[in-house]
C-alpha cells in the first residue's frame, strides 16, 4: 500500500513539473514546442516516478544488500 501511496505523490510533483516546464517553454518559445517537450515529459514521469517510489519505499535489508 505505501508503495502506491509513494507513486501517487510523487507522480502528483512530477507531472506539475512536466506542466510547468510545458508552460514555461510555450510562453517563450513557441506552442508547438511547449506541447512536445510536455507530452515527452508527461510519458517519461510516469516512469520516473515509479523509480522514486520504488527507491523510497524499497526495504531496509534489500537497501543495504544491494
């Protein structure tokens, strides 16, 4: 359960990133690019997030084994 709980935040602080960033290159540069980088970053968070959470929840003897 703390491993789902563990995706679920982090991907929630992932994806305002991707949307930021989204945001911010489409205000400077150009839409098109903004949706690009935003749609890269919206897919490569979901992985991303799934090794935080794995990090973060992962147990202490594995951690220390590895």
């Amino acid at each position: 359960m703390a491993l789902i709980v563990a995706y679920f935040i982090t991907l929630i602080v992932t994806q305002s990133i991707s949307i930021g960033v989204g945001l911010a290159i489409d205000r400077y540069y150009s839409s098109y690019a903004g949706l690009m980088v935003f749609l890269a970053l919206y897919f490569l968070m979901f992985w991303v997030s799934w090794q935080i959470a794995m990090r973060a929840t992962a147990p202490k003897e594995a951690a220390k084994s590895a």
